[in-house]
C-alpha cells in the first residue's frame, strides 16, 4: 500500500456557489425545520470561506492529479494541463487531468503515477443527490427523483453537507436538491450525555427490536422526539410503544369477530346522513376525523411526535377505552359493527407509516372492497377527512360524560368500593341544557359508571355520602351500607400519613442544591412531577377524611 503523503491543496472559490444557494434559502424555495436553523445556514454561506478539497483520508474519490517521474527528476519547467481549468501549482511532473494520461504530454513518458490522496469527504457526498441516479446521464430515475422532497438530518452537518448539496445542485442541475431540510435532535441516555460507542452508553436497536418487537421501537422514539429537540432514551421507553401494539391488536381482535364483508363498501358520508346516530357514534367519527385532520397538519409541519402522540391518544383512550366498551350493549347490530369497522379501518391507514408492520398484518385480515382486495396497506390512499362529520357540539357533549363516568370511578376507587358493586349516585346541575344532556343519557352513565340508581336535578347532599364536583355539576355517591366508616377513617389515615412523609423529603430533595445542580433535568422534572401528584392526592385524602367525619 502506498503511503499517503500530503499533495498540493487544491482550493475551490465558494462565494460564486454560495449566492444561488443562499437566495433559494431566503425566497422560500427551501424551508428548514424547525426554522430557527434558517439563521444557522445563512450565517455560515453568508461568511464562506474557500474550501479545501483534499483531505488525508483513506475513502473518496482520488484526487485528478498524477506524477511524471521522467519530467520531475529531468527539471522541465513547463507542464501541460489536459481538460481541466485548474493551472499546476509551479512543481515540475504534475498533470491534472479528467482521465489517467497513458502518456505524460510533455515527454511522452509513460511512468505515471496518481497521487494517493482523496478528495474532502463532503466533496463526494454533495454530488449524493443526483449522483445515486446516474449523473451525468440523463436517467429516468434522475428525471423523477430529483429534485426530491424532503431531507432528514442532523444540525453539525447543515453546512458541511446540507449547504453543499444544494450549491451543487444548483451548479450542476440548475435545480436546488430538496424543498425541506428537517433537522432532528442528537440521542442522549437518560443521564443528557450524547449515546457514543466510545462511552458505551449505547442502545443497540437490533436488541431493542429483539425485546419489545420493531413497531414499538420506531413508535417509541416517535413518540418522544419534539422537534428539533434532543431525545432522552432509555430502554424502558419502548415499553409505550410495544403496550400500544398490544392494546392495538386486542381491540382489533375483538372487532374483527364481528364484521362483515358488506361493511367495506359503506360510504361513511352517506352512512351518517341516513342513520339516527347516538350521542357516542357521533362522537367517536367526529373525533376520528379531528385526529385525522389534526395529524395531517402536523405530518406538513413535521411535527412526528405530536401527530404519534394524537394517534395514541385518540385509538387507545377514546376509541379502545371509551368507544368499545360502549359499544358491547350493542353487540352486533349493524351500526355499531360499521363504525368499529370505518373506525378501525382508517385508524390502521392513519398508523401506517408509524407501525408499519402490525398495521399490515391487522389489514390483512380486514375485509375489503374489490377494487382493495389483496392490497397492502401501504398502497392506500392517506383517509380523507370528512369535516361534515366533525361536531364540536358532540365532542363537548361526550366529553362531559366521560368526564362525569371518570368523577364516578374515582370517587368508586378512593373509596374501595368493588367495580362489580352497583352503587345510586346523585348529580346536582346547574343549567337545563347540563341536565338534558344527562337525561338523555342516563342509561349510558349508569351502566359505564356501574350504578343502580340515578338522579338529576337539584337535590341536598345525602349524609355519609362521597362527593366529587366536575365542571357545572356536583356528584354524590351515598356510602352508607358500602363501607365500615371506622376501618375507612383508619385506611385514610395511613395513607395520608405515607403520603406527607414522602412528600416531606420530595421537598427536601427539591431544595438541596446540590441535587438541582447535578442531576439531570429530567430527573428533577420528574420529581417536579412527583410533587404536584402528591399534592392533588393528599388534597383528596383530606377531603375523603372529612367527608367520612361528617
């Protein structure tokens, strides 16, 4: 192997490079994400310095200068360039060429040799765009592909590779590389520090992929990865995204049992028109096109996280947790079997590209319209928003419901009263429009709240009796004959007791110094956290405490 050895560095003006480049940047052409690097690029094209284009490495294209043993030992002064616009720097026997010269053109010498060196790493890869389809052919791939649409990167290349693509597309193409440049964050361990090989602090994927299954990692960094921010990893985070899989692949186990294959040719917009909905299927189509429309606009903004982070909101808490359960009073009737469908459906294609493959394998196993039937997924159209379904009227109105339910179970949980003991409640509302609501549907409360009796209206406050309060409406919950008041006052008592004691060293922790200065802010945030939790329950004990003392 020949030892390299450094040769003459060749410079290559950037300035006239750098003006196209930095006016595609300022017209818009090209937009970064988030925009703050905008001013990062500029201000590196705006004060450019010529660059060196060679480098002592061992990859990359060789640089185009050869040696002239014959000329350099016999002191010719003059030696010819060949196709080329670079002059040679004054030393005798050096040619610069486009090709290898089988000859030297000044004494027909034929002991020729290239220099060892390489071309700069980032000179190779600015030609990446349009070199990886063919340059300089006219390929058809090139005419397709370029210029392409999005570019994902890391903030410490934006100049030496960001910048220079586009300066060679514009050079070479006559067109910029790529519309949007989206710069993501640098991965960190829990503890802030940068995940390096050399620090072993690393997460290998392919044991990550191995544990929790590939979807939930690539779900899970997703979830967690705000724009342009670092990611803070740890291995228990992908924990989220593989109990999503499992939640995901349940409830459409359960669906699937029930449908049929005529539901894939429903029109869902004339569906809705010609059917007599309840307030819940109007809420869960209306809230499956919120989603939709809401995600749409982050993936445009490339907000990922925000648009992952609605998604599992959307198919965990409000379809799986709410709209589900409701559903089973209606087991097999026709329009709670389509909806799950339509919901389910167009969840699945709304997931894609997240969890690529446990939606392809749910999808597989959906019934289809003809024109579908066999195909992927990923061959589907983006689902089409249907802003007439979307009501914001039903949204607030199911909203209150389940808030109500949610009151209810708290109240149940803190008591320890058992989830299969029916239990009467009372609801005190304020205005008509809150007591019609809860009329309407009080059948759906009783059974989502598990109740045996229900009232609304206005009606004093029952004695021994849990209370909660919940927007406009005040709830209450007889215990007399559920609890042993004497064991309940005791039971609470302990707690609050476990509870102000950790509470006390929370705030200890909180004002040492010491800790603030060298833990991690995530882990001062969570004990941040911590705190107000502690705080809201230790209210509620107090409260649950009176209320048994009254």
């Amino acid at each position: 192997m020949v030892e390299p050895r450094l040769s003459p560095q060749w410079f290559v003006s950037m300035k006239p490079l750098a003006k196209p480049a930095i006016d595609a940047v300022k017209k818009g052409k090209i937009k970064f994400y988030p925009a703050r690097w905008t001013k990062v690029y500029l201000d590196w094209m705006e004060n450019i310095r010529d660059w060196c284009i060679s480098r002592q490495i061992w990859w990359g294209h060789r640089i185009p200068v050869y040696y002239c043993k014959n000329c350099a030992e016999g002191g010719h002064k003059e030696i010819k360039i060949q196709n080329s616009n670079l002059r040679n720097n004054g030393r005798h026997g050096i040619i610069v060429s486009k090709v290898r010269p089988e000859k030297c053109p000044e004494c027909a010498g034929a002991d020729i040799e290239q220099d060892p060196d390489v071309l700069d790493t980032w000179f190779s890869s600015w030609l990446w765009p349009f070199s990886t389809f063919g340059w300089p052919k006219d390929t058809p791939e090139s005419r397709y592909f370029y210029p392409t649409d999005s570019l994902v990167t890391a903030q410490e290349i934006i100049f030496f590779w960001v910048a220079r693509m586009i300066m060679a597309g514009l050079e070479f193409r006559g067109d910029i590389p790529f519309r949007n440049v989206y710069i993501h964050g640098t991965v960190r361990d829990i503890t802030g520090t940068k995940m390096s090989k050399s620090l072993g602090n690393t997460i290998d994927p392919l044991d990550m992929i191995a544990k929790y299954g590939t979807d939930a990692l690539r779900f899970s960094i997703i979830s967690i990865t705000a724009q342009g921010q670092d990611v803070y990893l740890s291995e228990s985070r992908f924990e989220l995204g593989r109990n999503f899989a499992n939640k995901l692949w349940n409830a459409s186990r359960f669906i699937l049992a029930g449908i049929k294959d005529e539901y894939a040719n429903t029109d869902m917009c004339a569906f809705f028109k010609a059917e007599s909905l309840t307030l819940p299927e109007r809420w869960i189509l209306s809230r499956l096109y919120s989603t939709l429309d809401y995600v749409g606009r982050c993936l445009e903004q490339y907000k990922f996280n925000e648009a992952a982070n609605a998604i599992y909101e959307f198919i965990w808490h409000e379809f799986c947790d709410w709209y589900i359960e409701i559903s089973k009073a209606t087991a097999g009737e026709r329009v709670s079997q389509v909806i799950l469908y339509k919901v389910l459906e167009k969840s699945l294609r709304m997931l894609h590209p997240f969890m690529p493959f446990i939606t392809e394998e749910i999808w597989q196993k959906l019934p289809r319209g003809k024109d579908q039937s066999g195909r992927s997924v990923m061959a589907q159209p983006w689902p089409h928003v249907q802003k007439n379904i979307i009501s914001a009227e039903a949204e607030e109105s199911m909203e209150s419901i389940i808030r109500l339910v949610t009151a209810i179970r708290n109240i149940r949980s803190v008591w320890g009263i058992e989830p299969r003991t029916e239990v009467p409640a009372i609801i005190n509302v304020q205005n008509a429009h809150e007591e019609k609501l809860l009329v309407g549907n009080a059948s759906l409360v009783m059974r989502m709240a598990k109740l045996s009796d229900l009232k609304i209206g206005k009606h004093p406050r029952p004695k021994n009796a849990a209370t909660g309060i919940e927007g406009g409406m005040e709830i209450y919950v007889p215990l007399e004959g559920l609890i042993d008041f004497e064991k309940e006052r005791q039971r609470l008592g302990r707690d609050l007791s476990k509870m102000e004691s950790e509470m006390k060293g929370l705030n200890g922790r909180l004002k040492d110094k010491n800790f603030l200065s060298k833990a991690p802010e995530e882990v001062i945030g969570k004990q941040r956290q911590r705190k107000a939790e502690l705080a809201g329950q230790i209210s509620k004990l107090k409260d649950s405490i009176k209320e048994v003392d009254a």
